[in-house]
C-alpha cells in the first residue's frame, strides 16, 4: 500500500470511528493496552533514572544522593524485566512482540547509562587510600611504594569507569569528589618517593662515582631542602638519610686549595694543592663575604691543577671570596661617587672608589676645568633652598688625582655655605668604561683653616716652588737675602687659585742658600697663612752638568715615533738659552717639533706623533738646544737613520675574556702590542645545541656606535691600546668557539694580526643593573631632578629605570626616610608604559615638621637582573602628625566647642565627624552631630547637636563618639586622630 493511500485510510477510519460511542475492548486490544502500559512505565522510570543523576549534575552541579540513585535504577530494571514479562505473555504474535521490544529498548539507553553511573559510584577508594595513609605513617619508603602502586591503580580504574558515564558534568563532579582527592593523597609523597629512588642509588653505588652520585643529589636537592619543613615520620627519616649521604659526599669531592684569585667580577681562580682531574661544582666550596655560593661554571687545565670558577656574588662590591677554606679579598664595588665635602674654602673635592675616565669628567685647556654639563654647584639658604648657582659651572678650574679616584674643582672665587652637587646619570665613566649613576650630596664649607707651607720642591734647576696646603687668592710681599745679611735678587710667578708660589732662582748665586720671606699670603676666605710671615730657605743648585742625551728612536707607526732620552726633559724654549736659537726635532728636513709632547708620567719620552706619514728610512734628527733638563742642562745635536718599514712582525693574539661593561656583553681580546680594529671581519661564533646539533652564529666588525660588533680600542690611553673590545649584542648565552680571524686588528705599519683558531668563548646571560630614574616633577612641592615624588605628607613614589623584581621592591627595609618609618613598599607600576614604580607609606606621626629629609634607596633588583646602587637624595617632606582633641567644652545647650592639638579645617559642614553619647549610649532623638564648616585653619572647631541637651543629660554624662569618616585635618591633610569617647565638659 502507498504511503498516500495510507494515510487516507487512517483518516477515514479515525473520522468513522469518531461517528460511534465507546465500547468496552476486545481481549486482544485489552491486552496490547496492558504491554503499552507496561513498555510506558518501564521507559519512563529508565529516563527517570538517568535524570536523576544527569539533570541532577548538569543543573545543580552536584551530585544526587546514592540512595536514590541506586533505588530509581532498581526500579528501572524492574520495570524493564516486567516490561518484557508482559510483551512475552500478552505481545500477540511474533511479529507484533518484535514491535514492543524494540519500542521497549528505544529507552533502554537511558537506563544503560545510569547503570554506568552506579558502576562508578561503586567502585570504593578508600581501602587503598586507607593501606596508604597506614604505609606513611610507618615512616619507611619501602612500604610507601606498593601502597602508591596499589592506590594509583585503583584511581585510573575509577577514572576508566567515569570515562563510560554519559555527560561531561556528572564525570567532572564524579572525578572531583573522588578521584581528585585521592590523586591529591597519592601525590603528596611524590617528593619523598622521589628522595628514596635517588638516595637508594647512591647508596648502592656507595660513592664509587662522585660525578653521579653530585648528579643524584642535585637531581633531588629542592625535594630533598623540602623535608627539612615537612613533620611526616616518612619525611623526617628521608631526611635524616639525605643529611648522612650528603656529609660523606661532601667529605669525599673537596680537595685542599692552595690559592685563590678573584681574576674577573665573575671568575675565581682556584689553585690545588694536589692535581685532580674531572672536578665540578660540588667540589668547591665557595663562599662570598661569608655567604654559600654554588660555581654555575667549572674549568680547568689540561693538568687539572688551575680551576676556574664561575661565581655570583662579586659584582659591585668589595670583599673576600674563600674556597675550600682558602681566601682572598676582591674588589669589583659598582663605580660610585663615595663623597662629596670642602677641602678648603677654595676646593671641594669629589671621591670615587673606582679610577675615574679622566676625559669623562676634565675638559682640557688651561686650566683644565670640567667637562660641560656634568656637574651642577648650587649654593643653598638655611633652609634648603638654591640660593645661587655657582656661576659657569662648567668652567671651573678641576684637576683629577694620579690614582683617577679624587676630583678637586676649584671655585672661581670661594665657596662659603652649603652647597648642594649634583652628576649627571651616565656621564662620568671608570677607565674600565663603567658609567656611574647620577649623584646627590651636600657640603658644608665654612673655612677658618689658615694656609700654611706643605714643601719646597724643584720642578727644574731654576725654579723653587712652594707648595702650600690650599690654594691661595694672593702671595703679598717677599724679600729674599743670603744667611750673611746681604740682599738675594729673586722673583716669583703665582696665579691666584694654585696651591704653590714658584720662585725664580736664575739671578741667585750658585750653591748659595737664601731665604725668602713672605708677608701677607691668604687663602681664598682670606685667611693668613700660618705663621705669617712665611720663610723658606732656598738654593740653586748647578751640581748638575750633564746635557741630556737621545738614547733611541723607535717608530711607532708610519705617522709616529718615540725619542727615548737618559733624563728628564722640556721642551726648549728662549729663557732656557744663554745664547743661539731653540733647536727643532725632524724627519728629514721638515720640522716636527710642534707635533713633540713629553709623555705625561716619564718625562724622559718624547712623543712624537700625527706627522705626514713616512715609509722606508727616515733620518730623525734632534737639533742642540731642542731639550732641556731640569737643571737647565741643553741636549747635544743628534741624528740617526730610522726604517719605518722595518716593523713586519704580525700582531697575536695573548688571551680573550668576556666582560660586561654598561650592561652590555664585550668579547676583549688583548694583543701583543698597540693595534687598531677593522671593520667588516666576520666572526663566526660555532656551539652545539641541546639536542646535539652543530650551529653557529656571525658577528661582523663594524664602528657603529651601540651595533653588534662594534669593534674599538679598550682601556686606550693617549688613543692607543693593545686590547680591542667587540659588542656583542644579542648573541645568546651559550660557550662558543671562534675563529679570530686573520686581520681582524692591525698594528701601527699595518700588519694584519694573525689567525687564532678554536678560541673558546663562553657567554653568560646577561644582567640588568636596577637604577633609579630621576623626574623632574616640582608639582606638590616635590624637589626636581630626584628620583622621589611626594604624593601626600604619609606617601612618596621612588621612580626606577628597570621592570622591578617584586620581592626586593616591596621589601620596606630596602627604603630608608630620615626622621620616619617606612611603613610599608608596595608597587605602584610596573610596565614600559607607565613606568617602574614603588609607593612608600610612612608611619603616621613620625614627620614632625615640614622641611628637607634625606631618603635612600638600595637592595632593588631589577627584574631578572641585579640590585641597584645605593641611591641618597633629598626630598621636602609636609609633617605627618595627626591633630588630636585635647578638649571639648560644652559652650550651648546645643554646641560644643573642640579644641585640637593644631590648626584643623573641615571643609564642608557635615555629619560623619561624630555622635553624641548620653550616659554612654546613643539616644536615637539626640545623637547627630553636625561639625561647622572650617575653611581657615583654627584650634578650636565648633560642633551643633541634634538637640539641645538637658540638665538631666549633663548629669548622665556627655561625650562624643569619634567616626571611621572624620575628616576633619591640619593643613597638610593630616586627618584627625580620635579617641574611643571624648568627654564633653
């Protein structure tokens, strides 16, 4: 039959059927109904069941209780045998049970999936969590691992059973509640078994192998430091077991030292007593400034008697570093600016505790005064405010010491007061390249310290000097005569600011002692010298009659030689003549003597460089009267044939090492004599990966400032250096072999270095040095140019130049505000855009008046990176004492008036100041009180009560009741400090 005609039919039939009255039905429809019935009742109790447990998690997210899940599957089965019990008896024929049981199991999944369900539920965890928790406590490792075998097995089987439940919700809940937590407990002795396998190794291995037995425990030393906080018996056995294994390792792997150098900020060089191979990290111990330090790098020679350590803990400090019980002292202190104080009232001087570039902070010329805009001189009022900025800072007369460590700036005219110094960030730089962090600090020059004479010294034959303690503003008067009475013709030379007075001796007679005397020197306060006057004895001495002698020439470049004489020598000039001309040094026939200068430390070397560029032989000659010695002795004619081509010998290489200057990682490579880089020589710098692998990475010399491969002279004096530097930038931490490639510096006559095969570079990752950054915030009455920001009078905000290692930000002892508490650190910003910054709270009532506090700032790290310099500044801090009720007087029936410790203003006449207590409790028709408004600050305050009070009132007793809002606050905004109740009189 079509499907069309089918349905026709089932239509007629239903329309017929519709057109009769109910009968009673026939045996046969009468059993189909009961099958119907049956199959309906069994489906609907499967579908029950499954919604019992899945509609149960899925929206309620729990899960249903077990009782009823289990009775509602019971039903459902129930129900389902008795559903094919009835299509068996009551189903008719073959074909129409067929019909029912299919229409029976159409629901039967449901029924299939709460069975899984119940399957899971249970399945019961606790036997084998209970066997575990009992194994623990005996304490011993070997009952613990069966028991963690057994426990896991059980999880994963649960987790199988939970796997086959229909819906993600009921199998989350399900795993949560049970399989997690015993997961959980199985995991917690996961350190401890950890522990157990690898001290059971070693001591099977009983020590044979200290290189696997040092492997084992570090493999396991953060679980094994761990125990030491854990009080499980398991732990605490475990621990004792590491604590024995790891003293006798540690009585076998250290061998005796016999020296120890602190060779670079990084490296310690370690010496043995006793030659021995295959040494690593645990054989050292290493401690700086008493401190454990683990080597995180390890090298030795081929006889393993030198080993070279890789340490932390050197940079930026000085100190001692031990190994193995063998010490030595180390000085690696970030460049700083030590102290600033008043010589005289003439000179400040400016210390370092590293050798300063003397061109980063002395601009040549005569005299020499300091480089432009690196240091600013103000001087200050009382009160800490720039009452006059010294005039042309720049152009004071500086001088910097031998040792590169003390900086004397001479005032034009005196410095008197306090003044406060300030250096530019980044502009001063050690000889080593270092940059220094800027500086602040204030001196005090009150100088009542009369001048007096230090030496008499000889700078040449004919000339006296007197040295005096300070520079002085005038010489007065002198007269000089010999010890029989007689008059001495002498003069004298002096330039207002110098230390010294020279004394002109060619007009004395020879041998014959004088004395001159002076009256009336003065420093630059004015004060007279001591004793005035001043007598000094002096002599011209013609002992000396030996000319000066040109003992060699040597060619330094093609455009430079050298003289080498037996003495001391100037240059020539007329006043050292008695007659003739000034002679001249040449190259040929050209006249170089204006290209001669005296080396600066041995007189007895004449430079001569920058001349036209010569090749093959030369003849050098220096003319009679050309030089000078101290004792007015002139030079002897001289002459000789120089070959500037005679140089062939190529430049090598003597050692290579990796130094971090200015953040920034530098391969130095030193060489056997003064060398200029080239540019475009490619380095390849060859390593194997982690996974085996060979790989390699190319660095190119160039001379741009900052690139990767910038290549230039290191540690130059005079411009000339046998070390070259070579940035290299981004390349990765890793140890390296390279190739120095021939030609990669050449010498003075331009002969290429030679290769240097397989040189081993190690590169380490680099530090950040955290710094502060100044601003130039005055809003709020914050102090320019510091790295500190007032925020309120109990807030400060420390600017940094780096992303902030959070520990040491937020570390409050790292901050230091003179006359306060730091009361709490807590980060402000820390991101590229807003900037690194920390907030400090300071203790309420610890500023007691508005004025200048010094503020220091050390221990910050940056991030990833190593901790700042020691940072002090000063900053105009408001008073932070809270103004405090010291009586309340009740004026009016219906006001009372507050008297504070201080000036108060409220703003805005409110409600939340205060209640009013009746007998100590409030009275709900009396108990708002409204604080007038108070825009000019005032001791007193007036208070307006709800109501007026009575007599009756008064005798119960009146007080206030202070509130979390008050608002009520001094001039600074310091709010008011209230008591629980204050008694109104």
């Amino acid at each position: 039959m079509s499907k069309k005609k089918a349905i026709k039919i089932t239509t007629a039939t239903a329309i017929a059927a519709s057109a009769f009255v109910a009968v009673a039905p026939t045996q046969s429809e009468a059993a189909t109904s009961s099958v119907d019935k049956a199959i309906t009742k069994a489906t609907n109790q499967m579908a029950k069941a499954y919604d019992t447990y899945h509609k149960t998690a899925k929206n309620e997210n729990k899960l249903p209780k077990t009782a009823t899940i289990r009775n509602e599957v019971k039903l459902a089965k129930d129900y389902y045998a008795a559903a094919e019990k009835e299509i068996a008896k009551n189903g008719g024929s073959k074909t129409k049970k067929a019909a029912f049981t299919k229409k029976l199991n159409t629901k039967k999944y449901f029924l299939d999936r709460a069975e899984a369900y119940l399957a899971a539920i249970n399945t019961n965890l606790n036997p084998s969590k209970t066997a575990f928790n009992e194994a623990v406590e005996t304490g011993k490792a070997k009952n613990v691992v069966p028991a963690k075998a057994t426990l896991v097995k059980d999880v994963d089987a649960f987790k199988a059973t939970v796997a086959k439940i229909y819906g993600p919700d009921v199998r989350n809940l399900l795993l949560e509640k049970y399989a997690t937590p015993a997961t959980e407990l199985s995991n917690s002795v996961n350190d401890e078994l950890k522990v157990y396998d690898a001290y059971k190794e070693i001591e099977a291995g009983k020590f044979a192998d200290l290189v696997k037995t040092e492997e084992l425990i570090n493999k396991v030393k953060p679980e094994a430091d761990a125990l030491k906080t854990k009080t499980t018996k398991l732990a605490t056995t475990l621990a004792a077991v590491v604590a024995k294994n790891d003293a006798k390792f540690e009585e076998l792997k250290t061998p005796a030292v016999k020296e120890v150098k602190a060779a670079t900020d990084k490296t310690v060089e370690v010496t043995l007593e006793t030659a021995k191979t295959d040494l690593t990290a645990k054989n050292f111990k290493v401690l700086v400034d008493g401190t454990a330090v683990t080597p995180s790098e390890v090298k030795s020679d081929a006889k393993g008697e030198v080993y070279t350590l890789t340490v932390a803990g050197l940079e930026g400090k000085d100190g001692k570093v031990s190994v193995n019980g063998k010490e030595a002292a180390y000085e690696f202190a970030t460049p700083v600016v030590k102290e600033v104080s008043a010589v005289n009232g003439k000179q400040i001087e400016v210390k370092f505790n590293k050798a300063i570039k003397k061109s980063s902070v002395i601009q040549t010329g005569t005299p020499d005064t300091l480089v432009d805009g690196v240091f600013t001189i103000n001087e200050l009022t009382t009160d800490n405010v720039v009452a006059n900025a010294v005039a042309a800072a720049d152009g004071l007369a500086a001088s910097l010491s031998e040792d590169g460590k003390t900086l004397t700036i001479t005032a034009d005219t005196f410095f008197d007061g306090r003044y406060e110094v300030i250096t530019k960030a980044d502009a001063i730089e050690t000889v080593a390249d270092q940059k220094l962090a800027g500086f602040y600090g204030v001196v005090s020059s009150n100088d009542t310290v009369k001048p007096s004479v230090t030496s008499v010294t000889y700078p040449n034959a004919k000339t006296a000097r007197v040295n005096f303690s300070e520079p002085l503003s005038s010489e007065g008067t002198f007269n000089a005569s010999y010890s029989d009475g007689t008059s001495a013709s002498v003069s004298t030379s002096f330039t207002a600011g110098n230390k010294y007075i020279d004394i002109n001796l060619a007009s004395l007679t020879a041998n014959k002692q004088a004395t001159v005397t002076f009256v009336g020197i003065k420093d630059a306060k004015g004060n007279l010298a001591t004793p005035n006057p001043v007598a000094v004895t002096v002599n011209k001495d013609n002992s000396d009659v030996t000319a000066p002698v040109v003992q060699s020439v040597t060619p330094i470049s093609a455009t430079s030689f050298d003289i080498k004489l037996s003495e001391s020598v100037a240059k020539a000039v007329a006043a050292d003549l008695t007659s003739g001309t000034v002679g001249t040094i040449k190259v040929g026939s050209t006249d170089v003597t204006s290209k001669a200068t005296v080396d600066a430390t041995d007189a007895s070397v004449i430079h001569v460089t920058g001349i036209t560029a010569v090749t093959g032989l030369q003849t050098i000659s220096v003319e009679e009267k050309a030089l000078v010695d101290f004792s007015g002795n002139l030079n002897a004619a001289f002459s000789k044939v120089v070959n500037f081509d005679a140089d062939t010998v190529e430049p090598t290489v003597v050692s290579t090492s990796v130094q971090t200057i200015s953040n920034v990682k530098y391969l130095v490579v030193d060489f056997n004599e003064n060398v200029t880089p080239v540019a475009a020589k490619a380095l390849v710098f060859n390593y194997v990966k982690d996974n085996g692998e060979k790989a390699s990475t190319t660095v190119t010399t160039n001379a741009t400032a900052g690139a990767q491969g910038e290549a230039t002279l290191y540690n130059a004096v005079s411009g000339v250096s046998k070390s070259i530097k070579i940035n290299l930038g981004t390349l990765a931490a890793e140890d390296y072999t390279v190739d120095l490639v021939a030609g990669l510096v050449e010498d003075g006559f331009g002969n290429d270095s030679v290769l240097k095969e397989a040189v081993p570079v190690t590169v380490g990752s680099s530090t950040v040095q955290q710094s502060v950054k100044l601003n130039a915030d005055t809003t709020n009455g914050n102090d320019d140019d510091n790295a500190v920001v007032k925020v309120n009078s109990n807030t400060l905000r420390v600017n940094f130049s780096k992303e902030l290692d959070i520990a040491s930000a937020t570390n409050k002892s790292n901050y230091s505000v003179e006359g306060s508490t730091v009361e709490k650190a807590e980060i402000y910003k820390n991101n590229s855009t807003d900037g690194y910054i920390v907030e400090l709270t300071l203790a309420k009532n610890t500023v007691d008046i508005t004025g200048e506090y010094e503020v220091t700032v050390s221990g910050v790290v940056a991030k990833n990176g190593s901790a700042m310099t020691s940072y002090t500044t000063s900053e105009t801090l408001d008073e932070n004492v809270q103004p405090t009720v010291t009586k309340a007087v009740l004026a009016s029936p219906t006001t009372v008036t507050l008297t504070f410790s201080e000036a108060v203003i409220n703003t805005t006449a409110d409600t939340n100041d205060f209640e009013l207590l009746i007998g100590g409790v409030k009275v709900a028709a009396n108990d708002v009180v409204t604080t007038s408004s108070q825009t000019s600050a005032a001791n007193t305050l007036t208070l307006t009560l709800e109501d007026a009070v009575t007599s009756a009132d008064v005798s119960k007793g009146l007080a206030l009741k202070g509130l979390s809002t008050v608002d009520i606050a001094d001039g600074k905004g310091n709010k008011a400090s209230l008591p629980v109740n204050i008694t109104i009189q």
